[in-house]
C-alpha cells in the first residue's frame, strides 16, 4: 500500500500538513481518537476555517490515515494502522534527527528492473529520494547506514525486494573529495535552501517567551510543519561532505530551541481543550 511511504505527500503549511502535524503531535496522546469537533477547533486556534479544515481530512481520511470513528455517539477519528506507521516513522525523522560521523557506514543501493515495470522504477526514485538518497549513477544510490531499514520497507511496499542488493561499506574511494562526491551525488543547494527557508520563518519563534498557551500551541504546531520534511530530505551528511557553514547545523539548534520553548504550553493548550490530560 503507497500510502505507508507517503509521508510528505502534503506542501508544508498547508491544511492538510497542519491536520496532519497535529495528528502525529497529539492524536496518540490523546488515546488514538479525538472528536471531530475538537480537531476543528484545534485547527481554529490556527486561523483555518471550519469548512477547509473539513477537506483537508477527507484527504487523510482517502489516504488510509485516518478513520471515522465514533464513541459515545460523539463522530471523531482514530488512526489507522497506516497512521500508525507512518507517525511511527516521522518520530524518528523529526524528534531524533542523525548525522553521520565521518567513519560511519554506508549504504548502497544498486537495482535492475525491467523497462515493463517502468513505472514501479519511477516510484521507487521517487520515494528513494524522499529518504535523502543520493543518486551516484543510474541505478546506483547511496544514503548513510542508519536509513537501511527505510530503504527495504521502500522495496517491501513496492513489491522490488528481489530486483535490488544492498551493500553497506565504511569506504568510499574517488578521484574527488568527499565534498564534491556529495555535491553530485545529493542537491545540496536545495537542502541549504530548505535549511534557510526554516531559519527565515522561524526565527522570531524561540525567543517568544511569554506567549499564551493558544499562541505557543499555533507557534508550535507550525514551526513543526515548517521542519518536518527537512529531516526526511536531508541526510545528516557527515562533517567532511558539506559545504562550510553548513546552515543544517543552525536549523537544527533552532530546532531545538523551540521545541524547548512552546512545546510544554502547546501540549497544555491541547490538554484543555480536549480535557485529556
């Protein structure tokens, strides 16, 4: 089922992310299951319409993730098992996010399939890149070790796993750096750019010390949606790959700093509301 790999299907900021950011950040907290009139409420608190918000969880209701349920003759949703599994999955990516040190393994990923399964072969790119893969020829990929188990579940759900083999080295020998080897093999412009992008959106956040709990909960809830592909697209590319300066560093400290900032207040606001505790 695609689904379980379509963890950024939806542009950050938009409705359906920010229904999305707040089921990963609160729904299993909350039991599993929240009353729609909670969640639209919730998604008030963010400026969204009632209306709106109702199609954005349609679509994650069409995409397998969430579930009409109700309890006590109160309509809300659950998630799925789909849910489940891709939340799981974003926890690792955006709450403990990796970087490689430089004598790490790596991973690579060499595969044939036939030109009649073309469009599986352009699926499997697809979503090898949304792992933070790195092409090093037609293919060919490479991500660090520690995203191996992500690339099998990628063969699983696409039905590859006999068209691939894994081989995981701690040496890699070219004629270039290993800077320039990642700058072809990964866009590190695009990944410096999404860096940037969070930096310049986010800045003013951490420092907000004396917002409300509504405030630091939409600040949160936000910041979030803001990052949480970033930690999908990049890597964590060992110190010697990267261009100096490298803003990933600075973006992950602001990271941090926010979460430490709003994410108590946001969880209280969520608390209050729903009056789970």
């Amino acid at each position: 089922m695609l689904s379980e790999l379509d963890d950024l299907d939806a542009r950050p900021g938009s409705t359906t992310s920010l229904v999305r950011t707040i089921v990963g950040l609160y729904l299993r907290e909350l039991g599993g299951w929240i009353s729609s009139a909670h969640l639209l409420a919730l998604m008030d608190a963010l400026g969204t319409s009632p209306q709106v918000t109702r199609t954005a969880i349609s679509r994650l209701k069409k995409k397998g993730i969430l579930e009409q349920r109700a309890r006590e003759d109160v309509s809300g949703l659950g998630l799925s098992a789909t849910g489940e599994r891709i939340l799981a999955r974003g926890d690792r990516r955006i709450f403990e996010p990796r970087a490689m040190g430089t004598q790490d393994a790596w991973c690579l990923l060499s595969y044939s399939i036939p030109e009649a399964e073309r469009e599986r072969r352009h699926q499997l790119r697809k979503y090898l890149q949304g792992i933070g893969g790195g092409l090093v020829a037609p293919g060919l990929w490479i991500f660090p070790d520690y995203l191996r188990a992500e690339v099998w579940e990628i063969l699983r759900v696409l039905g590859l796993e006999d068209h691939a083999t894994i081989f995981v080295s701690n040496l890699l020998e070219s004629t270039g750096t290993p800077r320039a080897s990642a700058a072809a093999w990964w866009d590190l412009d695009s990944l410096a750019a999404l860096h940037h992008t969070f930096l310049e959106q986010n800045k003013a956040v951490a420092g907000a010390g004396s917002a409300g709990r509504a405030e630091s909960f939409a600040t949160y809830v936000r910041a979030i949606d803001s990052w949480r592909t970033i930690p999908y697209l990049d890597p964590g590319l060992p110190e010697n790959c990267l261009p100096a300066n490298w803003p990933g560093h600075h973006s992950a400290e602001l990271f941090l700093r926010i979460q430490a900032s709003h994410a108590g207040a946001a969880r209280d606001y969520v608390a209050s509301l729903t009056g789970v505790e």
